[in-house]
C-alpha cells in the first residue's frame, strides 16, 4: 500500500510539472482542474487492474468495475500515455497500469457471470461476477472495451511490437482467445439483440450501443488485416455495414433528430420523448479525428436537448458569471430522468453530459465539420466549462451529478467517469 501510494504521488508530481509547461495554452482554472481530473481518474485504478467506478460504497454503492466506464477511462489514459507534454516517468506509470488493465479484462472475459457470454455490465473489483438482479445484457460494454484495445493495439504495432499484439490482444483464430477477437466476435455475432442501455434501465435497440458496435466493427475490421486475419476482417465489415443500415432506422424523418431507442422491449413507462445525451456522448467517444455519426442530425439533437434542459433545471437561469462571462447550460441524462444519484427523487445535470456539449462543439471545430462557426463554437465551449467549474467545490472533486435546484454535487463521489469527461473535453478544447 505504501508502494503504491509514493508510486503515485510521483506520478502527480511529473505531471503537475509536465503540464505547466502548457500554461501558454490555457487559463489556470480549467488547467488546474484538468490535472485534478487526471489526479482524480489514475486515484480509482486499482493494483490488480480493475477500476472502481467510484470509492462510494453506499448510497450510492458504486464500488464495482462497470465495463463501460473502465473502457472509456483506459481509452483516455492509453490517449494521454502519446502525451507530450508527459514526463518519461509519468509514461512509464500509465504504461503499467495499461498492462494491469488488460490482464484484468482478459480474465474478466473468462470470468463465469449470469450470462453466457460477454455482456455483463460490472463485476466485483476482486473479479467475480455480480449475480444481483440487473440490467443484463449491456452490450456497449465488449463494443467500448474494443475500441479502448484497439486504440492500444494500434499503438503497440507502430512501435513494433506486433508479438504483444498477438499474445494479448488479436490472434485470427476461432475459438476466439485474444482480448480484441473475442470482444468483436461477439458484437459481430449479437448486435442484432436487444440489450439494455448505458443508464442501465431499458431493454431495446439502443443508438448509443449500436453506434459503438459500428465504429468498434470497422476498426476491429482494418486491424484484423493488419494481423492477417482476412475471413475477420471481411466479416467484421460486413456486419459493420448491417448496423449503418440500421442506424438510419434512429433519424426521425419530420424533425431530423436522432431517437436514442427504438423497438423497445422493456420500455421505461416515464420515458416519453426521443432525447437522450446518449446520442450526443457516442459521437464524442467515437470521435477519431472524424466523426462516425451523421452530423446535422447530431447537431439538431443537441439543439434540442440544450433547449429542454434550460427550461427544467432551474440552475440554469443563470447565463452568466458575475463577471459576465457566459455560464453553459446544465445538461442531464434525458428529460424525463428521476435518478437522483441514490433514489428516484428527481434527476440532475451530469457532469459528462454538460462536459459533452463542449467536447463536440471543439472537436467539429478542429476537425473542420463547421466552416465559419469557430468563434460560435469557443463560446460554447468555454460556457460549459465555465458551468461545471461553477459547481465543483474548491478542491475540483467530481461527483455523478450536481442539483437542479442549487447545483451542488450530488451522487457517487469522485466518479471516474467525471475525471474522464473532463479529461477528453479538455484535451478536444485546449
Ligand atoms: C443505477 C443505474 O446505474 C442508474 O443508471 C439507474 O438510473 C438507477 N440505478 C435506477 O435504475
Ligand atoms: C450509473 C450510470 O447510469 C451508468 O451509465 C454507469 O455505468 C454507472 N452508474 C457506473 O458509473
């Protein structure tokens, strides 16, 4: 333990050191809690590989590895390891925490669950299955561990070491022994199911799991050439262009906006109205330097969810800042939302939704989806981190949410997945 503890406060230290170097780049408070947020997430990674969700154990218990949030974390920490702003140091202690991770989630592929496949949702951070009644299956969880280890997988080709690649990641052989070709098999083979969604409520065809499963596809079927795997590659393809097919089934036709669901199997009654950030999150977290998503259409649901949310928090009356900077819109989860972080009191802003608005809107930018727009796009951005910064205590803890009616935090405590949101957008935006 006490290894472990120096070991990271080490790491702090360079990167404290390392990304002062940007001050040029960046107004401090937003880099100040950039480097909280990277403090925040490395926190929750544990020696054997696994990665708490949050160190809540109650009210709510958070205190499990839930594929998704791990994913989408170790996506962001095997982006940040290319830093260069990173000292050798720092890059050495993500590296090893990388491989940690990937045994981790090779054992977990093998570990027995309620299910018969990959799917299930969390597991204990000893590795055993969760039996609790549950959500299950929720299949954007091997999708987003895909394209978290092929990002890796990528990676470690161009630094030569294809015998890494093999052993661990991707091997063409059935059945599937690798972390990489087992995950792709099963998306290749059960995208066309039902499962339930990212919040973990709903059983239906889901946009967000779809869109996963599409982008990890066509990754999954250019890497899979890459290791001579060419029955693989032609397959994955293919079944990559079944689900774009599919997703068009998501575009209202009247409005152009993008339906989180469709063909739900065990609908959430309040549930009414297509919105969900979902549509917004999996543009962002598929985001490759171009976008797999149709844009207009993304950039109407965004309207759309901006304009809900500014009329049922209350928080969001406020505009601007005393010192008339412009405050962003508090966003949640989708309108009807009534988790409240530990019951079913009412729902609240995220911190990864409002973080997503400025996410997309830099990246579009950056990457050119919105000629003539920058300066539009900046102020959008800038207000939404101006809106969480308002909200975060002086220290830069992230919870889950913060209250509609005050905008305090609220929910798990240090939630990975708040460090994460506000690590990508960061890093889109500065
Ligand atoms: C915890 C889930 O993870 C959350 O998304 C959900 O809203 C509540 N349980 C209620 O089902
Ligand atoms: C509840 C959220 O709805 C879900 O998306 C998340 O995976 C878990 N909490 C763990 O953070």
């Amino acid at each position: 333990m006490i290894y472990i503890k120096t070991e990271f406060v080490a790491l702090i230290v360079m990167m404290t050191l390392s990304t002062s170097a940007q001050s040029a780049r960046a107004d401090n408070a937003y880099m100040t809690q950039y480097q909280r947020a990277v403090q925040g997430a490395i926190a929750n990674l544990l020696p054997n590989g696994a990665v708490i969700a949050s160190p809540s154990h109650s009210n709510p218990d958070y205190y499990y590895d839930w594929v998704r949030d791990t994913s989408l974390t170790m996506k962001t920490l095997i982006q940040l390891q290319l830093d260069s702003h990173l000292s050798a140091l720092a890059k050495k202690d993500i590296a090893r925490r990388i491989d940690r991770w990937v045994d981790w989630e090779l054992a977990r592929q093998e570990t027995p669950t309620k299910l018969t496949d990959q799917g299930e949702p969390r597991f204990y951070v000893d590795g055993r299955a969760n039996r609790e009644p549950w959500g299950r299956p929720q299949n954007d969880g091997p999708a987003l561990r895909a394209l978290a280890t092929i990002e890796l997988a990528n990676q470690w080709i161009q630094q030569g070491h294809l015998d890494w690649v093999k052993a661990k990641l991707y091997k063409g052989v059935i059945p599937a022994n690798t972390l990489i070709k087992r995950d792709l098999e099963y998306v290749a083979h059960h995208w066309g199911e039902s499962s339930y969604d990212l919040w973990e409520e709903e059983r239906a065809m889901h946009y967000y799991t779809l869109t996963a499963q599409m982008v990890a596809l066509t990754k999954g079927a250019k890497l899979a050439k890459v290791m001579d795997d060419n029955g693989g590659a032609t397959f994955y393809g293919q079944q990559a262009v079944a689900i774009q097919n599919y997703l068009k089934l998501f575009i209202d036709p009247n409005t152009g906006i993008i339906k989180y669901a469709i063909n739900k199997v065990v609908p959430l009654p309040h549930k009414k109205s297509p919105l969900d950030v979902a549509v917004l999150l999996i543009a962002n977290q598929t985001f490759d330097g171009k976008y797999y998503v149709p844009m207009k259409e993304t950039v109407a649901t965004m309207n759309a969810l901006t304009k809900v949310f500014k009329n049922i928090y209350p928080i969001n009356k406020d505009t601007k800042l005393p010192n008339g900077q412009p405050l962003g819109t508090a966003i949640g989860r989708y309108p009807e939302d009534v988790y409240s972080g530990f019951d079913f009191g009412g729902g609240n802003p995220w911190f990864i939704s409002t973080l997503a608005l400025a996410e997309f809107a830099c990246n579009m930018d950056k990457a050119g989806y919105a000629p003539g727009q920058h300066q539009q796009l900046r102020n959008l951005a800038m207000a939404q981190f101006n809106r969480v910064l308002k909200h975060l205590p002086p220290n830069g803890t992230m919870s889950e949410q913060f209250r509609r009616d005050n905008g305090f935090e609220q929910g798990a405590h240090d939630l990975t997945w708040s460090y994460t949101s506000y690590i990508t957008a960061y890093r889109a935006c500065f």
